[in-house]
C-alpha cells in the first residue's frame, strides 16, 4: 500500500515521504511564524494535505481550515509528476497558492489545464540565480517570499528540466534541491533535461556558492534532495552532523555535489564512459540508457548522443 510516513526533522520542519510506491519521493514543509510552504506535492499518495493540517493545527493556534489559504502555500520544484501528484491536486483542490515554474507548465499542462488559473507561474525575473563566483543574485517580486521568522528564495537551476528551482533558506542553512542534482541516483537522459555543458555551469555555481556559504558560517549547507536518501552512509565524506538522531541520512553532503559536477565533466569528455542499462519505470518502459557511478553518485544517466 503507498502511503506517507511523516517525520519531524526539527522544530517547525517536516518531511513527507511517499512509502510503497515506484519511488520514495519527499515533501518538505518549513513554517514560519506567519504561514507555511510545502515544497512538491508527492505522486501517488492520497493525504498529503490531511498530513500538512495535522502539522498546522500544532504550528497556528489561529489554523482553521477556513483560513488555510492564507497559512498554507505549494512550490513545486520541477514539472515532473512524481513531484507535482495527488499532493498538487489536493492543494489546488483546497484553494492554496501553488508555485510553478512557467519553463515547466508544458510538462503538466495536459493532467492541470482546468486549473491552470490557480497557479501562479514564477517567471525567470521571479527566481534567483547563481553568478560564476557564487552570489546568489535574488529574483523579484514572487520569488522571494516572507513566511514570518524565515524567508524563502526561489533559485532556478535549469538541467534535470528546463524550470528546476531550489529553495533556499538562509535562516535555517538549509537547500532543497530536489532532482536537480538527484540523491545518489541522477537523471539527465530525458528528452527535457537540458545540455550537459550548460547543466555542468550550474553544478559549478552551485558549489562555489555552497563552499562561500561553508567559509562564511563554519559549517556545510544542508542540502535536502527530492528522493529518499540513498547515500550509503560509510563516513568517508559524510560529517557526523549530518546524520539525524535516528541515524538516518537526510541530507546530501558537499562531497556528493563534487561527484555531480567530476562525473558531468568526466561524461562529456567521454560519452561512452557508462555501461548500457534499461530503465523500467512507469511512463518510461524498456527505455536505454548510459550510466556511470562514483561512490555517493551511484546512478548517473545520460544519453550519450546529447552529452556533448
Ligand atoms: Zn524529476
């Protein structure tokens, strides 16, 4: 049975993890004093929005499902619809705000044409952006969002998909990148993923913003990917605070992110460096592919006819 297994990874901070299905996708949602974000909306899970209330009634003494709008906003991060399921049909059921890349919409415009109107669409001006030397350049107006006690950046990260964003938290050091740079398994053989030459720009600009940020606060980033953490915890690479008090692994570690932007350089200089492999996944049967693997990188796909 697909279900969600919520967990509370800290004060005012959740994860909604879709268990039993295709994959173990996540949802994330950050309160603020004032109002609350998920970030994705899950696959196939019914009751993503039931959780999400659950969660608001011990947040907001004033929660009510009357004022929900107002408390209760969705960003998703990518048009891909593991990421943008029942959640998103739940949220833009209940009347929430739900955040989308316009560079994204053709890839769900079939399944939400009718409710197109309800979304709004962060254009490229909206979303921050990384420079070459790391400066996280802020977008205007939708982009940046206030939810009371922390603030909320929208960064766009083409590559996976044209319209991927992060969500970055500077209060929290916290990054949601969801697939942009995968969870030990990474995908850029879709027919929409973007040049690997300009996705490894933005590997590249996302590391030196991750290493300024460590030079500036001591610590790594905290970096939450879209997938269940299938990082082989083995301390080569992965710090002690990076495991929660279960012992789980929640989070990529910047030593991941150098193995994303050493295979992206290694595949271009050499398309054929991956072994041949078939994917079976609902939506993309008997499709073929290359894949090569490091160590916390394990599954890296690309199609070498566009890898160059
Ligand atoms: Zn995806």
């Amino acid at each position: 049975m697909i279900r969600i297994l919520t967990k509370k990874l800290k004060d005012h901070f959740y994860r909604f993890e879709e268990y039993g299905g295709p994959n173990q996708v996540h949802a994330y949602l950050i309160c603020g004093t004032e109002k609350a974000l998920m970030i994705d909306g899950l696959w196939l899970a019914e009751g993503l929005l039931a959780e999400a209330e659950k969660v608001l009634r011990t947040e907001y003494e004033d929660y009510t499902p009357q004022n929900r709008a107002k408390k209760l906003e969705m960003l998703i991060t990518h048009g891909h619809e593991d990421h943008a399921g029942k959640g998103m049909e739940e949220f833009l059921e209940a009347g929430c705000v739900v955040y989308l890349s316009e560079k994204d919409w053709l890839m769900l415009a079939e399944k939400y044409k009718d409710r197109k109107p309800q979304i709004t669409f962060l254009t490229e001006k909206m979303c921050g952006g990384f420079t070459d030397s790391g400066q996280l350049v802020p977008g205007q107006e939708d982009g940046r969002m206030d939810f009371g006690s922390i603030t909320v950046q929208i960064v766009k990260m083409p590559g996976h998909t044209p319209g991927s964003l992060l969500v970055w938290v500077p209060e929290w050091n916290t990054l949601f990148t969801s697939d942009a740079i995968g969870a030990g398994v990474l995908w850029m053989q879709l027919p929409e993923c973007r040049p690997l030459s300009e996705y490894e720009m933005q590997v590249r600009r996302l590391l030196v913003f991750l290493e300024n940020e460590k030079a500036r606060t001591g610590i790594e980033v905290k970096i939450y990917p879209g997938h269940a953490q299938q990082i082989v915890a083995d301390g080569n690479g992965v710090s002690e605070d990076s495991l929660a008090e279960d012992g789980e692994q929640e989070i990529l570690t910047y030593h991941y992110v150098r193995e994303v932007l050493e295979l992206t350089e290694k595949i271009q200089d050499n398309p054929q460096i991956g072994q041949t492999k078939q994917i079976d996944y609902p939506g993309l049967e008997h499709v073929r592919v290359r894949s090569v693997g490091e160590r916390l990188l394990y599954d890296y796909c690309y199609d070498e006819d566009r890898a160059r």
